[in-house]
C-alpha cells in the first residue's frame, strides 16, 4: 500500500514538474513581446503600429495567461498616428521597471521617432512623451548605479548611449556595440546584466522565414562583445523547425520568474494555410536555461511547437481555456481597453448610450486609410465566430454600416447592411490591393432589427446575415489568404470590427449612423 502511495506521489510530482502549456500565450496580433516582473506580478507591452490606443499592457502571474489591463499611448498628444498603416505607426516597445517607476520606449516612425513615456502603474495613466535623440527602431533601456541607457539600432548596428530619462536629453555619445552575425535587420536589442557579463540580445533575418535570436557579452557594457558561438540561440529556419506551424520566431526579453528560473518571450507566427499567415505575429513561451557564467540555451536548443513541455512558477497544468466566448452588451461608460481603432479616432463618431454602440459614418471608407468609422477587435483565434446586432440605421442612400475583417486599407472585406438609393440589402464587399468588388446583394424589408456574422474555420471567412437572430444565412465566402501578410503584407493581423460609412453628402447636420446592440465574439 505505501509502494503504492509512493509511486503516485512521484507521478504526481512529475506531472507537475513537467506541466504542458499551448503556444501561443497571447494569440493573434500581439508581436514584440517586451516584459519585466515586480515581485510575483508580470506585465508585458506589445506594438501596434497604426493602431489606437497603442501599445497594449498585460497582466500575469504564471508567464502563460495573459490579461490585458490597459494600453500605454491613449492619447493622440502621446503618439499622432496620421496615414500610418500596417507596416508604420508604432513599432517595438520595451517595457521596464525601476525604482517605483514603469517605463515604456518605443517608436512612432509615421512621427516623431524614438520616446518613452512612464506610469506608476502599468495599467496607466501614462506620462507625455519624452523624446529621445538616437536614432533607429526598437529602442530599450537599461538601469544600472543610477545611470539610465538606451540601446537602439541605428544604420543597422547596435548602438548605445546614456539618457536623462526625466528630459530625453542624451548624456554621452553614441558608441556601436555590435552588428550581429551578418543576418539582415539586426534589430530589437536588449540588455541584461548576469554573472559579471552584459549579455546583448538581438534578433536578425527580418520578421519573416529566416527570422532568429542571437546573443553576444561583454564584462564592458560599451564592449567589445563578443558572439555566442552556437548562434542562433533560437529559430525556426533549421532542418528541425522547417515544418513546424510555427514559423518565424524572433525578437525575445527574457526575464527570471519568481523561482530563478529563466523564460524567453518572443513573436512568432502560425501557418494556417500552407505558407501564409493572417492572424499576425503572436507572442510564445520558451524556457531558458542559464547556467552561471554560460550562455542561455533556449528550449534545449530546439525550435518551438504549439505544445510545450514545461511548467512555470506558478502555473496550474490545464488553466489554458480551450474556447473563449465574449460578450459586449456596451452597458459601460466606455469600451474596453481590448478595442481598438484604425489611427487617432474622432472620439465623437463613438457614442455609447442606452446600451447600444452608436457608429456615426464617415465619408472616409476602410480603403482610404484616413481615420475611418471604425472599432474592432483583434482577432485570437483561427476557427472563430463574431456576431452583431444591428438596431438602427439612418441613412441615405450610398451609406452601409456593418461588420468588416480588416488587414489594411489594402486587405479587407465587409459584411453590411447598406442603402442603395431607398432599398436595403445586405452586401459582401471586397478589398485586395487595387480589386474593389461588391456582390451577394440580398434586398431585405427593414422593419425589424439585422444580424450580421463573420466565421472563420482558418480557411475561410464566412459572411452571414439573420433578420430573426436564429436562422442565418450565408451569402459569401473569401479565402483566409486574401488577408494575410503574404497577400497584402504590413506587419499586422487581423482585426474584425464595426464600421459605419457615409457614402453620400446629402446628409442631416448629424449625419448617418448606426445603432448596435451588442457584439459576441466566441473563438478556439
């Protein structure tokens, strides 16, 4: 009986030592992961590019599930997103902690460049910017004696220098430290002290297939720094990983959980459909293991899967939700910090009243790329359902209003309820690159409420519309490879959302809009 008792005891401590997790952590488009722990609690900070409010913070206490529980730049003062698109607008953040203080750096290459704003809590409100001479993407920072640097990546070298985090102003000249091992895009650098050695972090091959980690150290934080011999530390691109989902994988920050042990998080991307991705790059977990004295060896050396053997401090083995489903009924002031626009939006389009999301149009359409009508979420999930009501729609005719799958200004295609000179119909249009289409019009009696659906099973998407909210029907299709990075490219994934446009100028003083009810996204 003890034998027994015994032996499950041990099997019992091996499961939990070697505890399972899913990869991604944070699924969709959620690149750049940067990440920092203050005692037990872990907050990470991904880019945006054209997207507001930027910069999205999350919460976690085991490195697997992650909460968003704000964004870093809310305002338009702290970052002006003006004609940005996918591939502009913010780049890389880093996020860091130091004495009571969080600090987020970044950079806003549609404006201004390199800045850093601070808060005394992640979840914000976040400072004005700061901004910052040297120049390059990607910028970080690193807090040692009293001293504040700032690592960045200008003409395609690693370069330091010494900042006055208060003013911006830079304290001592800019010194290149290191330009990688000849990949292209030597970029998103990072400093970490350990051991007596600065270890330099950076990733090289571009965000694409030949994206890697590799990693050089110096006893000198200006250098000379050496390379770790078994460079790449990480990538997917190698005989092991060539057919893994998981592609791409690159631009990582460590950081040492609440046990000492070390844990690497970076983006990656997963093919869905044969060699294309629409969700973005995501953020995925590897363990690292960091001997004193020695180099860090990620995952044993190996490239990354979908299912992960390894367990985190603080991680319960199977708290991973296998199926998410939200619901928006928009009884709040206002939305959550999970929804986002396309650019700086005109805050007074976005009115929240009686329980309903009113969407006044805008005479600029989702191709325009100038700060249309718009709020959606990003899309985490291949095989996904989004559903809304529409309660009410003043329009004239040329105006639609409904749900659309946004990639770009160049990648898109909406599911709408729209005038066409006094008669309502239910459409699917279609954006990709110069290709403009409209088709599947389905004529409808308006007078009562419209259902509109957008699924997803990683192949397609499917458009729907129900006049009962039980019985939809589908009206068209598109392949998921029409909006992926590889069809439109930009740095960006999927985002589904609702959009009002006013197609016509004879208008009220208040202009068209329409009313929803509610949005219920379910997704696994």
């Amino acid at each position: 009986m003890m034998s027994r008792l015994f032996v499950a005891i041990l099997l019992l401590i091996s499961v939990q030592g070697f505890a399972q997790y899913k990869n991604p952590v944070l699924s969709g488009f959620h690149p750049d992961p940067s990440v920092c722990r203050v005692d037990s609690d872990y907050y990470m900070a991904c880019s945006s590019f054209q997207y507001a409010p930027g910069v999205p913070i999350f919460h976690s206490r085991d490195l697997v599930n992650w909460r968003q529980i704000g964004n870093a730049l809310e305002r338009p003062s702290q970052a002006s997103l003006e004609g940005a698109t996918s591939g502009s607008g913010i780049f890389a953040p880093t996020l860091r902690y130091h004495d009571g203080l969080y600090y987020m750096i970044t950079t806003n290459v549609s404006e201004g460049g390199n800045f850093l704003v601070t808060a005394s809590h992640p979840a914000g409100p976040w400072s004005e910017p700061v901004w910052l001479k040297q120049g390059g993407i990607d910028p970080s920072l690193f807090f040692e004696n009293g001293r504040c640097y700032m690592v960045s990546n200008p003409d395609n070298t690693i370069t330091l220098c010494e900042i006055d985090p208060k003013t911006g102003r830079q304290l001592t000249p800019s010194k290149a430290l290191w330009r990688g091992t000849g990949g292209r895009y030597p970029e998103g650098p990072h400093l970490y002290k350990k051991d007596g050695y600065y270890y330099l972090l950076i990733s090289e091959g571009g965000t694409e297939l030949a994206h890697s980690l590799t990693i050089a150290r110096s006893k000198n934080i200006c250098g000379p720094y050496e390379a770790n011999p078994a460079n790449p530390i990480l990538t997917q691109c190698s005989l092991k990983g060539q057919y893994k989902q998981i592609q791409g994988t690159g631009h990582g920050d460590f950081v040492q959980a609440v046990d000492g042990s070390w844990w690497l998080l970076c983006l990656g991307y997963r093919q869905l459909n044969e060699s294309h991705h629409h969700l973005g790059r995501e953020t995925f977990l590897a363990p690292v293991r960091w001997d004193k004295g020695q180099w860090p060896v990620v995952n044993d050396g190996n490239p990354l899967d979908t299912l992960m053997t390894a367990r985190p401090y603080g991680y319960v083995a199977g708290s991973q939700p296998t199926t998410v489903t939200r619901r928006y009924d928009f009884d709040e002031e206002r939305l959550g910090p999970e929804w986002i626009h396309i650019q700086n939006p005109d805050v007074s389009k976005y009115q929240l009243e009686d329980g309903r999301l009113r969407l006044v149009g805008s005479v600029l359409n989702l191709s325009d790329n100038k700060q249309p009508t718009f709020v959606g979420l990003r899309q985490e999930h291949p095989t996904f359902t989004m559903t809304t009501k529409i309660l009410a729609f003043d329009s004239e005719p040329s105006d639609e209003a409904g749900l659309a799958v946004y990639q770009s200004h160049d990648g898109h295609a909406m599911v709408s309820l729209s005038n066409a000179q006094g008669i309502m119909r239910v459409q699917v249009s279609l954006q990709l690159k110069s290709l403009r289409l409209t088709r599947a019009l389905h004529p409808i009696h308006r007078a009562s409420d419209v259902w509109l659906r957008v699924a997803s099973d990683g192949h397609l998407y499917k458009f729907y519309y129900s006049t009962d909210g039980k019985k939809f029907r589908q009206i068209d299709s598109f392949s998921c490879q029409l909006f992926s990075s590889e069809t439109v490219g930009g740095f960006t994934g999927v985002v589904v959302g609702l959009y009002s446009f006013m197609g016509s100028n004879k208008h009220h003083s208040g202009g068209s809009f329409a009313d929803f009810d509610y949005v219920e996204y379910e997704g696994k």
